[in-house]
C-alpha cells in the first residue's frame, strides 16, 4: 500500500491527513506535538466573508473544519446578511479547547490514519532516484512513504518578537523547525521571511463587562456544514470595546520599543490583520478602533481581543489594555507577541499544489505565504486530495476560478505569487454571484463524485436535497398566479395587479415581494416545509429568490468575463492617472503606480489587484476614450 505522510497538525495537516485517509491511502499526520492538533494560533474563530466560503467548500468536498466547528462554536453569526446571497459568510467563535480535542478525535477515529508525534528534520530520496522514500525525524527514526505533504506553518525558522525581545519558537511556548527549513532551502526553493502578530489573552474576572456593548450571535445558530444537524454547545455573546485616546497616546509614546517600530522585524505582515501600532499609524484620522471581545473556551476564563493585535512589551501592553473603557483592572495572562517566518514562493508550486521539481512534494498552508486557516485548511484538502490522487495514478484535480473561491487561492498563488501575507477576500473573485458559500454542495458535488471524497450517505444527502430544489423549482414554474388564486392575497398586499395572471417564478421574481410574502406563497406547495436532513426552507427561499432575481447579472457576470480574455490587448494610457479615481483601495492604486502595467491583462496579474480593480480599470479606461 503507498503511503503519506501529512507534516504538521496545524488547519492545513488536519484537512490533509483527513481527505488521504478517507480516500484510501495509508496516511500518518507526523507534528511536533499531539496535544496541540487543532490549536489555533491567534483568534479562536473561524469564518468571515470569503473565508467562510471556502470552509463550505471544503466541507461540500469531504473536509473536517465544517465539522469541527459546528461541534465546538459558542457563538456563530452571518455576516454581510443583508447584502445579498453572494457576499454574506458564515462565522463562528470555536471553544478553542473544545476544538482542539474535536480535532484530534475525529483523526483518530478515521481508519488508516495514524498520528505520530515528532519532529520533520529532512525529506529522504532513493539515492540515484527521483523517488521519495520518507521522513527523517530529529530523533533519528524514519517514516518511510512515497508522498509528504509538508504543512509546517510558522515554524519554519520560526522567531517570535516582543518589544526588543526576540526568541526562536514556532509558536508560543513552541520550539521553531530549523532543520527542515536548512533542507528547503538547500534544495534551492525561494524562500522569504514574513511576519504576524497576535494579542493579548486577559483574564475574564478583570473585565467590566457591564461597561461593554454586547454582541449576541444569531439565535438560531446556524451550522456550516453541510452534513450537521444542528449546533450542540450553548451559545455566548462577544462584546465590543473602543480604543481612546488615551490608548492611541500609550501607542505612539512607545512606538520605537514596539519590534515593528523598532526595526526588529524583517519579514512582511499581513495587510488585512494589521497591529495596533500600524492601525494608528497608518489610519491617524481614524480616531478610535473597534476591539472585539471572545472569549476563549468554555473550560477557561480567558478572553481574546480581537484588533488588538501587537509587539510591544508586555508593561505598555498593559497600560495599553487598561486604557480601554471597562478595563481598568484588566490583567493579561499572555502577551501578544510577533512572528517571523519562513515562507517558500507559490510561484514554485504546480497547479495541484506540488512543489515543481520535487517528485512526491506538496506544500499547503502558512508555509505558501498565506494567513488564516481557513486558507490553510482549504490548500490542506487541495494538497491532501492531490497526493493522494497522484499515488492512486490519477490525474490531479484543479478547482477552477469559477468553481470555487479554493480554486481562485490557489490559481492567485500558483499564477501570480504573493508579496505579503495572502488572505481570501471576495473581492479577488470575478465569479463572485456564481460562489455564494450556500450553494458550494451543488456546485462541487460534480467534483466530489470524481473524487469519491464523501461518504456514500453524504452524496446521497446532497443528491436528495438538489432533487427537491429542482422538484420546487419545477412547482414555482408550474403554479398559477391570479387575483383569484391562493396566491391572489399576497399579491393584493404587494400592491401587484396580475391582468393575464403569471407563474409563481416570474411572480417571486418580482422586487416588491418581501421574505415573508414568499415564504407564505412557498407555503401553499405540496410538501415545501416537510423535514428533511439538510433541508431548511428559509435558506430555500433566499436561493430561489436569488436564482430567479439574479438571473440576468449571472448572465451579464458571464458576457463580461468572457471580455476579460481580451485584456491582454487593452492598453492603459501611459498619462493613465490612478490616484483620483474613485472605487479603488490605496493598495491597489500603490501596486498600479510601482508596477506601471501597460495592458489591463499585466495589471490583472499583478499581486493584490482584484478582479474587481481591473473591470473598474477596463471602465474609466472605455469611457475616455
Ligand atoms: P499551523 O496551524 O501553524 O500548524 C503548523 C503545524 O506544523 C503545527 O502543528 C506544528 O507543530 C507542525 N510542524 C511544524 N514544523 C514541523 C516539523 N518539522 N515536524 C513536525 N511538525 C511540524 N491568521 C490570521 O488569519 N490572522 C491573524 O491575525 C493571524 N495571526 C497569527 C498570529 C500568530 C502569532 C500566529 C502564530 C499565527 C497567526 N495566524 C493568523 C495564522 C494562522 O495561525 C495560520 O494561518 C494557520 O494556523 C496556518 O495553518 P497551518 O496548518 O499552515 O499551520
């Protein structure tokens, strides 16, 4: 039997080992510590728009973190709710603890997966092949395999940084991985340093919670998977803080002793989490900043503040903390701190997530110079299904752009690269009205088949729950809407005459009709509301809704994106001036003025210019003509 090992127990290594196992192979998650499978280095949540995305992806295609969280979330929210199908995303805070232990046991449970721990200290090749023989360990042992998928995160030369203090460790209170990253480097990958940050973990007791504005999560939760039938842990609400000025004064006065300010750090950090320090800096006009208060588990009293992410020392962070309303007494029970490490270039991956060159190689995760794990968990099942797939002699599966937001990563890092810390946004897709996060199990079951990632009671849930979408879609097509017809009061209410009468489609297609008007329309078909795993009427209704009212966008999305292949000929003025022109982000109009592109099809290739930039672009660019 071939086998694979999954280096790291981190969001990518979970998702890895998980797919290769549950497709057959013979799959060991080798990491440095067992008990910390699942940890989550920074914000206990996950989720968010774009991010929570692609974690419904992962999940219509068989992966854990869907799962995992549903089992463990303590607070779950919809967010972007009322601006339509396409852009809301799930989010959750996870009991971190909880989490952990849910992961840790659903990989145990899985059969032909082993868990070892250790640490990875070189890739071993048969002499005079191209052939991947195993894994050494520090220890000296060695686990033979054919195929490794290294998902090592931060700790690559990991080096963690607080105000002048500087310390080699992968994570807090974890050792970094040096070997390995010597043995990468020596095989000739392009490397660079980057750089994140965390915050302050306080102890709950210190807090004034009355003095805070509570933010309830949504009441009923509802889960991300697929495949879970409800939310089991109670649910908590998270409060929200607003930095003063007098925490803005504690951040300027110390500025230089920050490790950012101070120049201590090389590496680059990630625009979309930036430290407290560069939101001062870098948003002077701003006034306050928004901090968001989770609590960490359950099982603990500790609190995680969400924006508060820093390297000072751990006296200004104090004072700091202090100055914000409520927390006058607060105490810390960690320092946020932050890290410096290794990333390989995605530039040197192939489509499939191999490393170009290395026979029997995949990276996935931190280490292809993203942040997030639902980045990592997504590149995680990619990598987990490709190696998998390349040892069972098939060929690699590549989710395209208009697949999936997974295939959009990965086409990002394998096509463009990426200079900073890489985080999904929806704004990177040009498809976005096509990948609503609720329809990923539709529109991934095709790939899932082919695959065989999902169980046989899984796929036929999916299938059943299509089939009755079409069934319903076919009913809506088929009923008749009068004056006189049980539809004929809603229609009255919504101030609609119906002369000729109309089918209940084109009726529901119309903007004046509310949720509840189509809901009580819904009502009147045989069967709408009858239970079903996976079946929930209100969401139902918004993707019929938002199939029958968005038809003509996805069309017009379709002809557009077909003119995007002729970018390539589209010349950009050389007097083409960006710094006025509204709509696009500073970073974009940073990137246009250093990288001067010629044609919109350079500018759509440069790292960090969305899709979205370069049809705004395309725009400006027609009408001076
Ligand atoms: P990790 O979750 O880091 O897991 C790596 C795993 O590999 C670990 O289990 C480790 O033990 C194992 N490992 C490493 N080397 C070896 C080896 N040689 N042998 C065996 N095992 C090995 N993300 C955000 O989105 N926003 C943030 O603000 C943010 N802040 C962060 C702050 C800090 C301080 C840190 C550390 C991370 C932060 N992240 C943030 C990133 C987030 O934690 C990662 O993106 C995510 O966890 C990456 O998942 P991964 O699986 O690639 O790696």
């Amino acid at each position: 039997m071939k086998r694979i090992v999954v280096i790291g127990g981190g969001h990518a290594g979970i998702e890895a080992a998980y797919i290769a196992a549950r497709m057959g192979l013979d799959t060991t998650l080798l990491t440095m510590n067992l008990d910390q499978i699942g940890q989550m280095s920074c914000n206990p949540s996950i989720g968010g728009v774009g991010k929570g995305h692609m974690v419904r992806e992962l999940d219509a295609l068989g992966g854990a973190m869907g799962r995992l969280i549903d089992a463990t979330g303590i607070h779950f929210r919809i967010l972007n709710e009322s601006r339509g199908l396409a852009v809301r995303g799930p989010r959750a805070q996870a009991d971190k603890v909880k989490y952990r232990i849910a992961a840790r046991r659903l990989l145990e449970g899985t059969p032909r997966l082993k868990l070892r721990q250790g640490t990875a200290a070189a890739l071993l090749w048969e002499a005079g092949t191209r052939g991947l023989r195993g894994v050494e360990l520090l220890d000296g042992s060695i686990l033979p395999c054919e195929a490794v998928v290294v998902t090592s995160g931060t700790f690559l030369n990991g080096r963690i940084l607080i105000g002048e203090r500087r310390l080699e460790a992968g994570r807090a209170g974890e050792p970094a991985s040096t070997h390995l990253a010597e043995q990468l480097r020596a095989l000739g990958l392009r490397n660079r340093r980057l750089k994140t940050g965390t915050s302050p973990r306080l102890a709950r007791a210190s807090i004034d919670f009355t003095r805070l504005q509570v933010q309830p999560g949504d009441d009923p939760p509802r889960p991300f998977s697929f495949f879970s039938e409800g939310i089991p842990q109670p649910q908590v609400p998270c409060h929200i803080v607003h930095t003063t000025p007098a925490t803005e004064a504690v951040v300027r006065e110390n500025l230089g002793r920050s490790s950012l300010y101070g120049g201590h750090i090389e590496g680059v950090g990630p625009r979309y989490c930036p430290s407290i320090e560069d939101k001062f800096v870098k948003f002077p006009d701003k006034g306050h900043h928004q901090i968001f208060v989770e609590p960490e588990s359950l099982e603990t009293e500790e609190i995680y503040l969400a924006g508060l992410s820093t390297s000072m020392p751990p006296e200004v962070q104090l004072r700091m903390v202090r100055s914000l309303p409520g927390f006058e007494q607060a105490e810390i029970l960690r320092p946020g701190y932050a890290i410096e490490y290794d990333s390989f270039d995605p530039l040197q991956l192939d489509r499939n997530l191999s490393v170009h060159g290395l026979e029997g190689v995949w990276f996935a995760g931190q280490i292809n110079g993203t942040t997030g794990y639902e980045e990592a968990a997504g590149q995680g099942l990619l990598a987990g299904i490709n190696a998998a797939r390349w040892l069972q002699g098939r060929e690699p599966m590549v989710l395209g752009r208009d697949q999936a937001y997974l295939g959009v990563m990965v086409d990002d890092l394998v096509t463009k690269g990426t200079d900073e810390p890489y985080r999904m946004l929806t704004a990177r897709a040009e498809h976005r009205l096509s990948l609503a996060c609720d329809l990923a199990d539709a529109r991934l079951l095709p790939v899932a088949r082919e695959v065989g990632s999902l169980t046989p009671a899984e796929q036929a849930r999916v299938e059943a729950k299509l089939a009755r979408r079409e069934r319903l879609r076919a009913q809506c097509g088929a009923a008749w809407v009068t004056q006189t017809s049980p539809f004929g009061p809603v229609a009255a209410r919504a101030e609609l005459r119906l002369d000729a009468g109309l089918s209940l489609s084109d009726f529901l297609r119309r903007q004046q009709l509310t949720s509840a008007d189509a809901d009580e329309c819904l009502g009147r078909l045989e069967g709408w509301a009858a239970p079903q795993p996976g079946w929930d009427p209100a969401l139902e209704r918004d993707l019929l809704l938002f199939e029958l009212r968005y038809a003509g966008y996805r069309e017009r999305e379709a002809r557009l994106l077909e003119g995007h292949r002729a970018w390539d000929h589209v010349r950009i003025p050389a007097d083409f001036r960006v710094e006025h022109l509204p709509g696009l982000s500073t970073e974009v109009k940073e990137k246009l003025k250093l990288h001067r592109p010629e044609t919109l099809g350079q500018a759509s290739r440069i790292p960090g210019i969305t899709p979205a930039a370069v049809t705004l672009l395309h725009l400006v660019i027609d009408r001076s003509k």
